[in-house]
C-alpha cells in the first residue's frame, strides 16, 4: 500500500505530557518524508506552526479548529462560518435559566 497523505491531531497524540515533539517523533514523521504529513488541532494556526517548522513541513496543508480552517501556504481552502443569527440563537439558550 502507497500512502499518499497522513493527517495526525495534535494534543494527546504527537505531543509529549510537556506539550513538546519529542525528537523521536520529529525523526519518524521526517523519515516518512515526502508523504505529506498533515497537522490538525482545535488550536489556531498561529500556535501550529512552531510544530510545522520542528518538523520541516511548512509547506503542508494545516486543518484548524478542528476543521473550520484549512490553510495550504496561508492561502484559505476551507473556512466554516456561524452565521450570526445561530449564534445569537444560541445565546439566547445560554442565557436562559436551566432550572425553573
């Protein structure tokens, strides 16, 4: 089998209890290279790309709030947006007393 993408969260899966690559996981997802090797996270993108540089990938894809944002060369491929009027609706539910 030929893998021609691999995509891997962040948080829990690649980082270590510091919340650091260890230098073993560097070395591994540089050895598999050139597969594309994709980071995804709930975090913004500005606090992934450290992760990218450490691991030589700045040129790969980058998925973001868990999803809501795909980035290839900070150019936008996908962007999710809530329109205003969901958001206000679930305000309105968030500000309702739960227990009556």
């Amino acid at each position: 089998m030929t893998y021609k993408l691999i995509c891997s969260d962040i948080d829990g899966t690649l980082l270590d209890k510091n919340r650091e690559l260890s230098e073993i996981t560097i070395q591994e997802i540089q050895r598999i290279s050139p597969i594309p090797f994709v980071l995804i996270s709930s975090r913004m993108p500005k606090a992934m790309r450290h992760l990218q540089s450490q691991i030589g990938n700045m040129g790969a894809p980058l998925i973001a709030y868990n999803g809501g944002l795909v980035l290839h060369n900070n150019q936008v491929l996908h962007s999710a947006f809530i329109d205003n009027a969901v958001l206000e609706a679930v305000m309105n539910l968030c500000l309702k007393p739960r227990f009556t």
